[in-house]
C-alpha cells in the first residue's frame, strides 16, 4: 500500500512530468485501475477516468499478446489534444493527456527519467 508519504513524493514527481514539454495532465494509476497520483483532468469523473485507462492497456496486452513483444504504449488520439498511456512495469501505468501535436517519443524519453524514481514508492 501506498503511504501519506510515498503519496506526497509520487505527487511530487508527476508535478515535474507535467512541466514536460506539451504535457497538461500526468496520472499515475494501478495496474487494477486504482487512482495512485496525478492531476485528474478537469470535468472527468476520477474513478472512471482511472479504471477506463487500466481496462484499455489491459485489453492492449492481451490483443497483442500474440506477437510476443512487450506492450509499451497507447495512444489514443482525440479532436484537440491526446491521451499517451505508458506501462511503467508490473505495479504502475502512466496517463497523460497532451497536445494532439506532442512528440510522443520525446515524452517518453523524459519519463524514463522518472520511472525509477516511481518504483520506490509503490
């Protein structure tokens, strides 16, 4: 379980991934679609927000589990921005709404940076 303080540093780091160049919202949610930390993005209802995102990456591994490679990230693309999911391991996914112009290679790099970071507090 995640503590007061390990909640307070996860808080922390997701507040830095959302200074990455055409990030607005950055959410960290579980693997079984509970809400960790992170910006909810304003008007959405967070329960469904979160658990939508880790029935979606779900469903991705399974679709492509076939092809025995590694999922690594969704991107769901909407009329003025767009969602980026990355899996961050087997405890942890990341949830970031950005600009539908973002470089989506470029946010991930900067989010390998925190991955690590991320695994100690979970």
């Amino acid at each position: 379980p995640v503590t007061m303080a390990d909640q307070a540093a996860l808080e922390s780091i997701l507040k830095e991934i959302e200074l990455v160049e055409g990030v607005h919202d950055a959410v960290l949610v579980s693997r079984s679609g509970q809400y960790l930390a992170g910006t909810i993005p304003e008007g959405a209802f967070p329960d469904t927000f979160v658990a939508m995102f880790a029935i979606l990456v779900g469903a991705a591994e399974t679709a492509t589990s076939e092809l025995k490679e590694r999922l690594d990230t969704v991107v769901v693309n909407m009329e003025s921005s767009k969602i980026v999911i990355v899996n961050d391991g087997p405890k942890a996914i990341f949830v970031l709404r950005s600009r539908r112009d973002a470089d989506v290679s470029m946010i991930k790099a900067q989010l390998e940076r925190y991955s690590r970071k991320i695994e100690e507090y979970l």
